[in-house]
C-alpha cells in the first residue's frame, strides 16, 4: 500500500531553512512558550553581559566560552523543534500542489450548461460538472452520477474508487481525478475550509496545541527549575560561611547544567513529529489529543457497513426452487439487473456472466423496466411478453399472491433461512408469476481484518462491531471477522449509549464510521477514525480521518500513540537522570575547595571547579542535537505489558541518562584542560 513520501530527517533542503527559524524562535514572545528554554537564554544574556562589564575574577576567554555554549544549548533546542516542523512544511509544499490552478465546470441550471470559474470562486451549494479526465474543484458530495475516482493525491493509492450518489460513498475531495463517467457534485465547503486546506495547516503545525500530558510536563519541568534556582540561589550564603565566595558567572552556568534543559529542548519536537509520522501513515490526527488518546485506548467501536465489510453487498450465489435450472435462474436475475445501476445489481449481473455463461450486455429492444420504489421493494423488467421481478422474498410474495400456496415457497423459505444465518440478504427472483430461487447477497468481510483484530486483541482493545443488522446476521458477520462483541439492530442513539456506558467505566473508546449515523459516536468518542471514503459529516465529526479507509489502521494509530507517550516518558526519564548525574558530577569538583569534605565524593577527579563547570555545560549543550533524531523517529514500540514496559525504560533511559553525564562530562574535561580551555 503507497504512503506519503517520507524524508530523511538531516537533508539540505530542512536543514538550511530550519537553522534560519532557529533563530528566528530567539524572539522572546515565542520562547516563553518553553519556559525551561527561556530561562536559558535570560541565563545567556546576563553572562553575554558579565562578559562586558563584570569584574568577577574570571578570565574573558573562559566567560567567553560559557556564553557561546550556553546560546547554542537555546539554539540547538529552536532548531530540535523548527526541524520537526520543517518536515511538516515540506509535505504542506507537496500538498499545495494538489490544489494549484484548479477550476470547475459550474452548472447555470438542471441542464448542462456551465461556465468555467476558478475553484477559488466556488461557494457551498453550488453544482459543479466533473468529467473524465477533470479534477475535482472542492469538497463536496455527489448529487448525481457515478464514476471511478482517482484518489492517489490525498491518499497515495493507486487503486481508484467508486463515487456515487446516495450512501456513504458520496464524498468527494478536492484535488482528486475522475478517471470515468462524470458526477455532479455540490460544495460543501467554502474557499479555504476544505479537507485539503485543514490538511495543509495541520501538517504545518500551524493548529497543533499541546496536549494535556504536554502541559503537565512542562508544569513539571518548570517546577524542577525552580527548586534548583533556589538552590543555586542558597549557594552564595554557604560559600561566604565557608569563607570564599563564588562568581555570579558560574552560579548561573550551574543553575543551567541542573535545571532539564534537555527535555525541555525536544519536548515540542516530540509532540511535532508524532503528528507527522501519523501524516505519513495517511491518517490525518486533527489534534496531538487525539494521538495521545490513541496510545491509551481500551476499546474500539467499528461500524460494519464500509467499515468491516468492503460497503457494498455483493451476489455470490443463485439457489434455484421447484425444479428450475441454475441457467434459468442466472439469466433471469440477469436481465432483472440490467438497468439496476446499484453496487447489488451489477455483483448480480457480473455472477451470472461470470460463472453461468450468460452474455446479454443490454436488453433487448422493446424491454421495459420495472423501477425499484420504497413502497413495492421489487425491480425487473418486461421482456418478450414474460415479466422478470427481483427483490424482497416477502415482497415478491405480496405481489404474487398465488405463491403462498406452492411448494417452491416452502423451499425458498428454508433456503432464505439458511442465507440470514449465514450473515447474508435474500432476494427473491420470479418469472410470470412462478418462482425461481433466491439470490444470496453477502457482505463481504475485509481481507486479512480478522488477523488484525487479533492483534488488537494481543495489545488489550477490546472490538465491538456496530451495525444495523439483525441479530441473526449481526452474530454471522461478527464471528467471521473476529470481533469479541457485537451490538445489533443499533441506532445512532444505541451508539452513543454504548460509548458514553464505556467511558462511564473509565475505559478510553475510540470508534470508527464512514457514514453519516456514525457522526454523533465519532464526536462522542476518545478517538474518532473517519474513513475518507465516508460522508462529509462523518469527516467532520471525528478526530482523525484515514485517509485509506482501512479500519484495522487504528493498530497502527494504537501504535504511533503509544510510541509518541514512550519517546516522551523515555526523553523525560534520560533527561532527569542525566541532572541527578550532572549533579553528583560536578558539585563536589566545584566545592571541594570550600569544602574539603565533599572530596570523598570527587569521583570523577576533574582538572579545576571551572573545568567541571565548562565541560557540564558543554555537555549540556551537545546532548540536545545528539537526541534529536531519537525524538524525531520516535521509541520503537512493542506490545508488551506496562511492568516490562517500564523495566526497560528505566534500563535502557534511566541507566543510560545516569552513566552517559560521567562519561561524556570526564571526556570533555580531559579535552578542555588538556587544551587550556579553563
């Protein structure tokens, strides 16, 4: 299956344009966004003032070096996030394209006449002509026609699609192709409110808010910053007991190697690029919300109709009655279907060429249809004196009320018995008057969804299929492709119930529809997957929309959550480890002189206090880009319990973020003292 392209993190084209809007996020309105980042850069500006005036006992060449470390820390942490952003912006560029120089064929009236206008011009309720070949102009759902469309654009597919009026395959985006037939089809949307355009600012970032977990980390961040500026703020009164006293400079270097500049650093690069990897699974999260709630979720809701099934019933079998042949039977429901334009009638017409032989492409001439009406439930055709009905087993009784009596209704009633157990829809075929058989409509479950939703079963998510069906029906479906709970005969309502009974029990839900009855449980749950391939109001409604309307893609989604909520606890437990390190590293080499007490304590044996200072701070500056990749690509996600989750995380970050201080810290000091640096 296609995926939008993926870019290398570290090429030319993101990189020179992300090292200018590292600077440009200098400007304090935006930094004091990243409260630990725009503490750093005050840090910076009072030592690149000190640097100027200050008479503190310390050479300008070590000064010097301090406050070109200390702004490239605050670089390194703008560039972490403009990166991130960067990729989003090179997909926006991409994405951009699709919508250039697009026009549209907008009908005056019922008729055909149009005039072109720009797409731009369009408004809702306006009627466009889409034909072969065209592009479609804006967002909007098909009011009239079908055809095949083109959606490799926005979804990276190459397989068309089928649109048509009516249902839930009526939606169209803007910047897809029709490749046959032609639609007409009504805005929905106005100039710069369509799916293409919400795509666009989302993937720029230009939407993206922090999340809750977001928030709360960065609380903890700053709350972390204050206790070590208190700290390093009780440290002068110590000193001056002791009978020395200590530089301003270095206090404030110290204060910038304790407080977590490294998580703080790639914090917002972090929650950037779990969008972005979601984007380039072709599922577009309309909130970083969304993409946590993913990683968290207990249950998933899934509608049936297009969602488990592939939308459309198809004929895969004619049972004929009271001793009429196979042949008779396939010719008959073939010309009943000649002039039924539904998904139905063409799987019926396409099964008995298919596998009966028959050949007829039209109706012979002087045919004349019978329409399918809500009231009679029943379609056919005259033809040749004889008059073909197809439809409703009891409606095709109705109309015949002579067949009560014969035993092929007896027969056909079994057999319409033994298609309902087995999850499928009967219809009834007679000719003048006398039955022939049943046809067997059958959903068609999706390819390989039952293994998934094994998976799903090994990560902890509980599936319950939705559907309309009776329960008869709702129970074969269900067992074939593997869910654990199925709720029949569900109305809008029924869903929501069952959403809001979940929540209630503290689970996490996350519901997937594609039609417009789905649209109140999509807004009702934790996480709301629409199928691009589903009405606009069920889009609207969710948080996500896969783009290849593939439900089994929430594993992927479950994935991603939980891989954004990993990279971000394991940053979190690195970067607290490596200031309890820091802090073990360096205080005792910067007081031992004060207090010769803490020399017990100097295991590291750094040359000088302002060695130990200079090289925690080179340290500190340079685990920031050396992480980057790590938050841009993301932990790799397995599904296995939290207990081993945890283990390994405190194993791998928290021993990693304890060990990597003393080793990298004594490796520049050797360097910065063996060159005299400090």
């Amino acid at each position: 299956m296609a995926r939008t392209a993926s870019k290398s993190l570290f090429t030319a084209d993101l990189i020179v344009p992300a090292i200018g809007d590292a600077f440009r996020k200098l400007n304090p309105q935006q930094l004091i966004r990243n409260p630990v980042m725009f503490t750093t850069a005050a840090v910076a500006v009072l030592l690149t003032v000190l640097l100027a005036v200050g008479q503190d006992g310390l050479t300008v060449g070590f000064k010097l070096q301090l406050v070109i470390w200390l702004w490239l820390t605050v670089l390194f942490g703008t560039f972490a996030e403009a990166i991130a952003e960067g990729r989003g912006k090179a997909q926006a560029v991409s994405l951009r394209a699709t919508k250039a120089d697009l026009t549209a064929k907008r009908l005056k009236g019922e008729g055909r006449e149009s005039e072109n206008v720009p797409a731009s011009a369009l408004r809702m309720g306006d009627i466009v002509l889409v034909e072969t070949g065209d592009l479609i102009p804006a967002d909007g759902e098909v009011v009239s026609g079908v055809a095949s469309v083109n959606e490799a654009a926005i979804t990276g597919e190459s397989a068309p699609v089928i649109r048509e009026a009516g249902g839930d395959r009526s939606a169209v985006t803007a910047g897809t192709r029709v490749i046959s037939d032609e639609i007409r089809v009504c805005v929905t949307v106005n100039p710069g409110q369509g799916f293409l355009d919400r795509m666009i600012a989302l993937v720029e970032g230009a939407e993206r808010q922090k999340t809750p977990n977001e928030i709360a980390l960065t609380i903890l961040l700053v709350g972390l910053s204050i206790i070590f500026l208190i700290a390093v703020g009780t440290i002068p009164g110590f000193a001056s007991y002791a009978g020395g006293s200590i530089p301003v400079a270095i206090l404030a270097a110290l204060l910038i190697t304790l407080i977590p500049t490294t998580i703080a650093a790639l914090l917002s690069a972090i929650g950037i690029a779990g969008m972005d990897r979601l984007v380039r699974f072709n599922v577009l999260a309309k909130s970083g919300r969304a993409v946590e709630a993913a990683g968290d979720i207990d249950v998933l809701l899934l509608d049936k109709t297009g969602t488990i099934t592939v939308g459309d019933r198809q004929a895969t079998e004619f049972r004929p009655v009271g001793g009429a042949s196979l042949a008779a039977l396939a010719e008959a429901a073939l010309l009943a279907s000649l002039a039924d334009e539904t998904p139905e009638g063409r799987s019926i017409a396409l099964l008995a060429r298919d596998k009966f032989g028959q050949s007829a492409q039209a109706l012979p001439d002087g045919a004349e249809v019978i329409p399918f009406t809500a009231q009679t439930r029943i379609s056919g055709v005259k033809v040749g004196g004889s008059v073909i009905q197809k439809g409703a087993v009891d409606s095709i009784l109705r109309a015949n009320p002579g067949l009560d009596k014969e035993p092929a209704t007896q027969e056909l009633r079994r057999i319409t018995d033994e298609i309902a157990r087995a999850g499928g829809t009967p219809l009834a075929v007679a000719k003048d008057g006398k039955l022939l058989g049943a046809i067997f409509l059958k959903d068609i479950v999706k390819a390989g969804i039952r293994e998934r939703f094994g998976e799903l079963r090994v990560m902890g998510i509980r599936t319950v299929m939705i559907t309309g069906d009776n329960p008869l029906t709702a129970a074969s479906i269900a067992a074939e492709a593997g869910v654990d709970d199925f709720l029949a005969q569900a109305t809008p309502e029924d869903k929501l119930a069952l959403i809001r009974k979940e929540q209630e029990g503290g689970r996490l839900v996350a519901m997937c529809g594609d039609g417009t009855n789905d649209a109140p449980a999509l807004a009702q749950a934790d996480v709301g997957v629409a199928m691009n391939t589903g009405t606009q109001a069920a889009r609207e409604a969710g948080n996500m929309v896969d783009l290849d309307s593939d439900p089994t893609k929430l594993i992927e989604i479950v994935g991603l959550g939980k891989q954004l909520l990993m990279t971000r606890g394991a940053l979190t437990t690195f970067s607290v480890a490596n200031d309890v390190a820091k802090y073990f590293a360096i205080i005792p080499a910067m007081f031992v002189v004060l207090y010769p007490g803490l020399g017990i304590l100097n295991v590291m044996k750094l040359a000088t206090p302002q060695s130990a200072i200079l090289s925690a701070i080179i340290f500190n500056a340079l685990i920031i880009p050396l992480l980057v990749p790590l938050a841009l690509k993301g932990v790799t996600y397995r599904p296995i319990g939290a207990g081993p989750l945890l283990a390994r995380n405190l194993a791998i970050y928290g021993l990693g973020g304890l060990l990597s201080p003393f080793v990298g810290i004594k490796l520049i000091d050797l360097a910065v003292s063996g060159l005299g640096l400090a």
